[in-house]
C-alpha cells in the first residue's frame, strides 16, 4: 500500500474482520451443539414415553403382541394407534428381533432403508442400557440421530425399542444462522471499512495539504513563506510547528549561500584579477627572455582554469538556489553547433580521431542562452573527443523533430560502465576507468554537472546511453518554444 | 581623452590606469564613491568615459551610477563587476550603465570596450594588417599572401588575426585560446597547436621567410 491512510484501512479492516469471524465462529459451534442436543433429548424422550406405555399397557393388559392376518406379530392396534402419534422414527421390535410397530415416518421409507435402519435394533439392548448413535440411510435416505433402548417392564414381549430424528430441521436451522451471520458480515462489515477510510483519510487529509505546501515552498523561489499552524497543539500542530522551523533555518542557509556567492564572486576574483593582470602586463612586455615566458603562461593558463572552476562552482551554487540565470533569445542552433563543431574538428584531429557533424538544412531557431548552448555543445563535443581513442569516431548531430530541437554527441568510445551511469551528471564524478589519456589534463569534474543544469534550465533534457567499450551517446532535447525553467 | 577610474582595490587600478594610460588615455583613479561622484558631477569636470567597480566601500558602485544618472551626467559607464549573474549585470545597465567586463578580465577586453564606448578611431588596429607578402582584411576578413587568396576557417582566421595584430610579439597558448574561443574555454589539449598547423600549411609551406615562428613552452610569434 502506498499510503498511511491505505495502510490503516487495511489494518482496519483485518482487525474487524477477524474478531467478527471469530465471533460468528463460536456462535455458530455454540448453537450447533445446542441445537443436537435438544434433538437428542427430545428422541431420548420419544423412547422413553414408548417404552412407559408399553410398561403401563402391559400391566393393565398383559399380553400386547398378537398375529396379523398373515400370522405376523404385531403390536395390538388399539397400543399402535397409541403410538401412531408419536413422531419421527419408532421402532418397536420383539426379543427375536422380529418387528412389532413402525411408524408412519419410518414406514414411508423404501424397503431397502427400512432393513437398514431395522438393522440398528439387532442385537437388542441388555436391560437398562441407552445407545445413541448416528446414522445415515444409504443411498438417499436421511441422516438420523437414533436412540435404542429396552423395555424391561413390559414382561419379555419386547426386544428393542428405536427412537431416531432426521437432523435435516436442526442442519437447516443452522443453514439459517449461518445464512444470517453472512448476512450480518457484509451489511457491517462494508459500511465500517468505508467509514474507516473516510475516518482515516480526514485525519491524514492535513498532511496532504502539508506536503503540497511544503513541496510549494521549497522549490527556491518561496522560502519565505511559511505552513499555516492549525490551532490544535496535536501531532499536525507540531509537525508543522518543525517544519516550519527547518525551513526558517533552510532559508537562512540559503541566504547564506547566496550571501557567500556574492562575497566569493568578489573576494575570489579580485585577486585573481590583479594576479591575471601582473602576468598578462609582463607576458606581453616585449623583449622579456624566453625562459621567463614559459612559467609566465603556465600561470596564466592556471589562473584561467581557476577562474573557470570558481565560475561553474558559483553557476552550480546559484542553480541550486533555483535562480535560472539565462538570457534567453531566439538563435539558430545551427550556427552554435557549427562553431563548436568546428572546436571539434580541431581536436579531433590531434586526437586522432573522425569527427563528422550533421546539421539540418533548416534554421532551427530555439530561444536559448547563447553562451549557455555553445558551452553545452563545446563540453559534450570535447568529452566525446576525449574519451574516444586514437582512430574512433565521434557524430554530432542537430535535428528538430515535432516541437523539439535534438542535439546528439555519439562516440565509440571508452564507454561508461552501467554502474556508473546515473553518476555521470553527478558533481566532480569521474569514474576511474574513464580516466583521461594519462598525458592530458583532467577536467574540472564539473563539465557535465553544468550541461544537465544548462539542459534542464533551458526547459530540457539530457541522456546518457553507454556500453562499455563500445561508445557513449549522449542527447539533449530542447523545447523550441519558450517554457518556464525549473 | 580623460578617463575616471573608480577602484577600490589599488593593485586592480593601477594595473587598469598604467594599460589605459600606455594605450594613450589620460586617467585618473580614485579610491571611493563619493570623491569619484565629486570628481564626474563637480563643476569644470571633464570626464569623456567613467570605469566604475560596483562593489566600494561605504557608497556602492549601484548607488553611485543611479546618483550620477539622477543628476543629468551622461558620461559613458563602464562597469567592473564580480557577479557575472544576469540579473546583476541587468541591473547595472537599467542603473545606467554603458557596458560591464567581469572580473578576472582579459585587459584586451576591457581596452576593447572602452574604445567602442569612447567611439574613438581604431588607429591602433589598422583595417588591414600586413606582414611581410601575408595580408589580413579585417574588413572583409580575407587573407592572401604574395597576392594569391587563403580560405581560412573561422577559428584559423581569429588566430592570425590576433597574432597579426600583435605581430614581433610573442603571443601565449592562453592568450590565443582566449582570444578565439569563447573566454574560459580551456579544451586541456593545446588546440592552439592544432590551428597552428593547419596555418602552417596553408601561409608557410613551401614559402620563405617563414611567418609564423614558435616560442617553445610560451605561445607563437608572427614575424617575418
């Protein structure tokens, strides 16, 4: 889950679920035993009211069995019309097991179930004793909680007495529960998890509001502003109580960061200055000896390299700050990608490498910062010379496609390996395998920091592609019209 | 033509005074605002151009330009600066501001400026520069040598034509790569060496005298 509030639902909601699950479980077992029970206790006294009026029969009677018609014994009618009213399933058997009385429910059974169940009542019970039992009538009959006892009052006439209930009512009386606890689930459950979010989302609905503030805030141009603190002293209250605080010290550093720019700017390149000044005074004095003038512009160069250092140090801290400092107007990218190409050519050939440059045949007029886009061009362009050895090739290529201008820099070059790769725009990053020819100087390390802030503050990108030992490409795309930098 | 030259910092100053004077003006260097504001908007002043740093002690280089603009003065501004942000630089030229050289400056440009302020006559740089058969248009930025046409490169031509123009002198790597590429453009492989060859080939090979000589570890001289 991505959110809090969809984290807390989600807790929400198992919590509800379960302690209502387990509820309706124990419900359910509790009513279940509860509802066999009654069905034992009510065949329990099935049996024991048959056997009480064959007692009491047999003592006002005596005998209670005679034969039938077709000499079968049977119970006299005047006992089984008695008996007729008892429900569910009776049996009465005789001690040789041969059967007495069966009633109407048992009667309605096919012939086949009938044995079955008659099948229960043998060998009849010894004196007191009280089976129950659970049984199922194959194939299609019903399932039946039985009883069989014996019936010791009544002389020795009777074998068996089988009192059974079909569990269907009780099974469906437990459909019906569990029918209604379903039921119940979903028509609570639902609701309270809906409920639970919305709670969950009022609560977490300041925060939000707080991150889009804060994320307003801080994107350079407005730290002075500060989050509005809700009146309650909760946990929102001092969350934005701090974070006011961080950004209260956010913008001061940042004050001091512009405040050290500017000082930096002076107090860097004044001296600076006056030392370029002494050398170029004395460099360009006429009739100064040979030996003199060589350590004279070895300095020289080395003043400008730090003169070049500081600038794109300052151009990075002002980025940061999120001040875009361009000046912007439309030019034929053509003409830059020309001039640097030619830079290009030049080094390329000392360094032994091919150089080709295609240029649309259209102006491609985009509005950019002129010496921005030529120091974009000129860094890509003599990366690509310098990491490519002797006898490779390096392609700089200008194309517009559809609202964009694509500028692309390939090499074959040393390559990059992928671990490196994100890490290529990163500052003063240089990876060790991509040193430069032992007999050169290295960069800066800041060359393609600035390229990314040039790209993206001109409202643009700029990729990397690399395969190690294979080439580096990298492309920038420009919008050609106007957008606001970020 | 008198220049006024408000810098704080003396060694800047100087240095900027002892290049203006050598290349033929007049000028005075003050040390703060106030007396460099005394000094342009006073009675009997007779300033033609003013180079102003921005950042003095006490009254801001800002402050002195919207003071002297506010008083009707005129005079061309000429203004040094350490910010080379673009606002800052806006900001000069909305206050009055003629034109500004950022700090640390080439003092080929800011000379460059302050002539194309001054609207002064190149008489130092004639429009055609001539070395021996080797002739450089700088009008129409042709070059040919004993009479016979050379297509340069644009890159190629810049080269000659900074070592033209200050032909017998020896010019640095720094200086040249300077002067033709853009300001802090620093290739780390010596480019310069690069053009110079292919120069070479095209104004000396199988001509003599040789022009164009080398100053081993320095830079290169045009000379016949």
């Amino acid at each position: 889950m991505e959110s809090i509030r969809g984290r807390l639902t989600l807790w929400y909601a198992t919590a509800l679920i379960l302690s209502i699950a387990i509820f309706a479980v124990v419900l359910y077992v509790a009513r279940r035993s509860d509802t066999y029970q009654d069905l034992d206790r009510r065949i329990q006294s099935e049996a024991d009211l048959t056997a009480g009026i064959l007692a009491e029969s047999y003592r006002a009677r005596g005998t209670l069995v005679e034969n039938d018609t077709a000499g079968r014994p049977q119970l006299t009618p005047d006992v089984a019309a008695v008996l007729e009213v008892v429900p569910d399933y009776l049996l009465v058997t005789a001690r040789d097991g041969r059967l007495l009385f069966a009633s109407p429910d048992a009667r309605a059974l096919t012939f086949g179930e009938f044995e079955q169940l008659n099948a229960i009542t043998r060998p009849p019970p010894v004196a007191q004793s009280h089976t129950p039992g659970r049984f199922h009538v194959s194939p299609n009959g019903p399932t039946l909680h039985y009883i069989v006892r014996a019936v010791p009052d009544a002389g020795d006439q009777f074998g068996a007495i089988l009192a059974g209930a079909d569990t269907k009512s009780a099974e469906l009386r437990l459909e019906q529960l569990l029918l209604t606890i379903l039921i119940a689930f979903f028509v609570g459950v639902v609701p309270a998890i809906l409920v639970g979010g919305w709670l969950a989302a009022r609560a977490l609905e300041p925060v939000d509001r707080m991150i889009t503030e804060v994320r307003e805030i801080t994107d350079g141009r407005s730290l002075h502003r500060r989050l509005a603190v809700p009146m309650a002293r909760d946990e929102l209250g001092r969350l934005a109580e701090t974070l006011n605080q961080m950004m209260t010290r956010l913008e001061r550093s940042f004050a001091a960061l512009r405040r050290f720019t500017a000082d930096a700017s002076h107090e860097l390149k004044t001296p600076l200055t006056v030392v370029r000044a002494g050398v170029e005074r004395a460099i360009t004095r006429p009739g100064v000896p040979q030996e003199t003038l060589a350590p004279l512009e070895e300095t020289l160069h080395e003043v400008n390299r730090m003169t070049e250092l500081l600038d794109s140090l300052l151009t990075l801290a002002r980025a940061d700050e999120g001040r875009a400092d361009l000046h912007r107007e439309p030019v034929d990218l053509r003409a830059i990608i020309e001039e640097a190409g030619e830079t290009g050519e030049l080094l390329a050939e000392h360094a032994g490498v091919g150089i080709d440059i295609r240029l649309p045949p259209q102006p491609l007029v985009v509005p950019v910062d002129r010496s921005r886009m030529r120091q974009l061009a000129l860094n890509l362009i003599e990366n690509a010379v310098k990491y490519t050895p002797r006898g490779g090739q390096v392609s700089v290529e200008l194309a517009g496609d559809n609202g964009r201008a694509v500028f692309t820099v390939a090499d074959t070059g040393i390559g990059i390996a992928p671990g490196d790769l994100p890490h290529v725009f990163d500052r003063f990053w240089r990876a060790d395998s991509a040193r430069t020819r032992t007999s050169e100087r290295a960069g800066t390390g800041l060359g393609l920091a600035i390229c990314k802030w040039i790209a993206e503050a001109h409202g643009g990108t700029i990729e990397v592609q690399s395969r190690p030992g294979r080439g580096t490409t990298f492309t920038v795309g420009l919008p050609r019209s106007e957008t606001p930098s970020s | 033509m008198k220049i006024l030259v408000i810098e704080d910092d003396r060694t800047v100053g100087e240095y900027v005074r002892r290049g203006l004077d050598e290349a033929g003006y007049h000028v005075d260097l003050v040390g703060d605002g106030d007396e460099g504001l005394r000094r342009a908007s006073g009675k009997g002043a007779s300033y033609d151009m003013m180079v102003l740093d921005l950042r003095l002690p006490r009254m801001s280089g800002i402050d002195v330009l919207r003071t002297l603009r506010d008083r009707g003065v005129g005079l061309p501004v000429l203004v040094l600066t350490a910010q080379d942000s673009v606002d800052f630089k806006v900001q000069a030229l909305r206050m009055g501001a003629d034109d500004y050289v950022t700090k640390p400056f080439a003092f080929e440009e800011l000379l460059a400026r302050v002539e194309a302020l001054g609207r002064r006559p190149k008489s130092i740089s004639p429009p055609t520069l001539k070395v021996n058969g080797l002739v450089l248009d700088t009008g129409s930025r042709e070059v040919s040598r004993d009479g016979k046409r050379i297509e340069l490169t644009p890159k190629e031509y810049a080269v000659l034509e900074y070592l033209m123009r200050h032909q017998g002198r020896v010019m640095s790597r720094t200086l040249i790569t300077e002067y033709a590429w853009d300001y802090h453009f620093d290739p780390g492989t010596n480019i310069v060496d690069v053009v110079i060859t292919r120069l070479r080939k095209k104004i000396d090979q199988a001509k003599e005298p040789k022009l164009i000589h080398t100053v081993r570890g320095v830079g290169y001289v045009v000379r016949t």
